[in-house]
C-alpha cells in the first residue's frame, strides 16, 4: 500500500519546519530568576544550580545588562539576607537586598519587568512560608498581614510585579487590598496559584537557605497527585484580582499547565523549577544528553502546554541561543 498521507513532507527541511512551526520560544517568553544577597560586588556560586549565584544588587545589574542584551526583559528576585527571625522581618526591610536590587534595577534598566518574589520561608529562622503556632503548624490568617505587607514594600521600591509564592489561602486578595490602599493600584499580581509539593526545589532551598527546620511544606503546597484541585487554586486567585497565574513546577505538570492554561482568560506563567534544571545540567555535565538541547526543548514544551511566560535559571543562555539562531542570515 501507497500511503495516502505523508506528514512527513512537510519535514523534510529547516525551511518547512520553520514554516509551519506551531510553536515559537523568544527571548522575551522567558524570566531569568536572581537570587539577592547584601553588599557589593558579591558573586556567590550556588553549587547544585551550574551558572547561578547569590548576587549583591551591583552584580544583578551587570547580569540583567546581558540579559537584556540577549533580549530577556522580566527577572524574578528573590532576598537572602544575612540574619532570619521567627517572624521573618526581613522579608519588608525597605533597606533589605530585594528592594536594594529593584532600586539599582530601575535605575541601570528601566525598561526591564521586575517582579518580586512575596514569600516568609527565606526570612524566617524555621524556613516555613508563613508565621508559626504554639504548636510548630503554620498559621494561616496571621501570615495574610506580613506578606502583604512585604509586597507593600517591594512596590514602594518600584516592583512592577509583586509574586506570592507561599501558598496561604486569601494572599492575592489581601495584598491587593494592601496594594490598593497604598496607592499601588498599577502594581501587578503574579501569583504562584499552583504550586506542588515537590521533590525538585531542592537546589533552591540551598541557594536561599530556606529548607524547613521542622516538618515540610505539604500541610500547605499542594498535592502532586491532584490536577482537580489545580483548577480550583487558579480560580480562586483569579477571583482575588492575580494577574497573572502561574504553575509549579512546570517540566513534570504539563497536564495541568494545559488544563489550567485552557481553564484562564489571563496570562499563564509556568516555572520550570530548581531541580528541573539542575538535573538537565548534571546529565549534560556526564555526556549523557545534549544539555542545550535538551533545556531548549523543555521550554519549547512548556510554551506549547500553555505557558505565555517561563521562568527558568537558563533563560539567558537560551535567549543568546535564539538570538544566534535568528541572526543567521536565511541560505
């Protein structure tokens, strides 16, 4: 038999995959995340993450100047300060690294998006997302005030995004509130509205020093078994006032990037986590995969699941592959 259909014409060549490509990655898809550290000129290497550093606000403004030249326009920060406490305090310390870094930001790249991430775990000395009960249980309602009050601070210092990623119930609307009635009505909301309980953010916490002391995070982030409950999460931040909505982590939930992505009238964001890129690395750094082309591919299937924007540690090496890769003149 002859077959009828061959799909396959229309692969024959670079010049017909381009062609009817569905899919396309640019440099602007994605947000390079930064990690946020007192001082100057500090450059810390993060050990289970190749390429990233903890970085003092000059040294962030050197890395979002490439960033910016190979077309990335949105960076995600997040604070690692030199002392924690209970309450976690420092998360809206106006004199704190992660307003110090949107300060030197605004002024070195105006036209650079920056959003902040809003979370308690970085600052608190038991690594939990929220304030603690007597009993060690994270408290829920008395978090909303403190994590408000953090997004307040970060906006104040020009944050054009603020990100709760800590997963309390009610967060969006009552940093929207706090937003609101400080005059920062223009101040989006990205917020984490699905976020799991995974086994991959391992590499974070050990460039953020933020791994619980006690217990885990499961009492608050969500199942890895529930995809239902995904769709509930996102409507109820939707309804809060979130901007937009975001999945984590994005590699191992592209079912529910697509099914959340499908369910919203509002941009999606999808994070492709700690883990996820370190295990890339770690297989390239061995032979056993072609790491650049993997990473590219990852985030190719991201963007097709759903996602309008990608945050990824690999966002600038990506964007410089794309931008050698549309700068070569057509033969």
């Amino acid at each position: 038999m002859i077959p009828f259909e061959r799909p396959r014409r229309l692969r024959r060549n670079e010049s017909w995959r381009d062609a009817v490509r569905e899919t396309v990655l640019r440099p602007s898809d994605l947000v390079l995340p930064l990690f946020a550290v007192p001082g100057e000129g500090v450059r810390q290497p993060v050990e289970s993450m190749p390429g990233v550093h903890r970085s003092s606000p000059d040294e962030i403004v050197a890395e979002v100047g490439r960033a910016r030249a190979a077309g990335v326009r949105t960076v995600l920060l997040f604070g690692v300060p030199d002392h924690k406490h209970d309450d976690g305090r420092g998360a809206w310390d106006a004199q704190g690294p992660v307003p110090a870094a949107i300060r030197a930001l605004r002024d070195a790249h105006p036209d650079v998006l920056i959003w902040a991430d809003v979370c308690l775990c970085e600052y608190t000395s038991h690594g939990h997302c929220g304030l603690l009960t007597d009993r060690g249980e994270v408290d829920n309602d008395a978090s909303l005030p403190l994590l408000s009050r953090t997004a307040v601070a970060y906006a104040e210092a020009g944050a054009h995004a603020v990100a709760p990623s800590d997963m309390m119930d009610g967060r969006v609307g009552a940093i929207r509130e706090a937003l609101d009635e400080r005059g920062h009505t223009e101040t989006a909301i990205v917020s984490y509205a699905v976020k799991y309980a995974s086994a991959f953010y391992g590499p974070f916490r050990d460039a953020a020093d933020s791994a619980p002391a006690h217990g885990d995070r499961r009492g608050y982030q969500m199942d890895p078994a529930n995809a239902r409950e995904a769709l509930r999460e996102a409507r109820l931040d939707l309804e809060e006032g979130a901007d937009v909505i975001m999945v984590k982590p994005a590699g191992h939930y592209l079912d529910v990037l697509s099914a959340v992505a499908r369910e919203s009238d509002r941009p999606m964001a999808a994070y492709q986590v700690s883990g996820e890129y370190a295990a890339l690395k770690a297989a390239g750094e061995r032979g056993w995969i072609d790491a650049d082309r993997a990473i590219d591919e990852s985030l190719l299937c991201i963007r097709r699941a759903g996602a309008d924007l990608i945050v990824t540690y690999a966002a600038i090496e990506v964007a410089e592959r794309l931008k050698r890769l549309h700068s070569t003149p057509f033969r």
